[in-house]
C-alpha cells in the first residue's frame, strides 16, 4: 500500500510541476492561475 501511495504522489507532483509550467507559459490567463493555486490547496 505504501509504495503505491508514493508512487501516485510522485505521479501527482509531476502533473503539477508540468500544469505550473505550461501556466507560466501562459501569462495572459492570470485568471486561471488563481483558480488552479486553490485547486492545488484543496
């Protein structure tokens, strides 16, 4: 059970860092990043 509770965190935090990129990317959505930052909190 442990190792797949890390492995879908790994998972997870790669999915993150690649929607932070491509919302870095994006500057003209400030919108979208504020939504995304409470998703994330959540």
């Amino acid at each position: 059970m442990q190792d797949e509770i890390i492995w879908i965190l790994t998972v997870m935090s790669l999915c993150l860092n690649i929607l932070n990129n491509l919302l870095n990317l994006l500057p003209k959505l400030p919108k979208k990043r504020k939504n995304d930052k409470q998703i994330i909190i959540m």
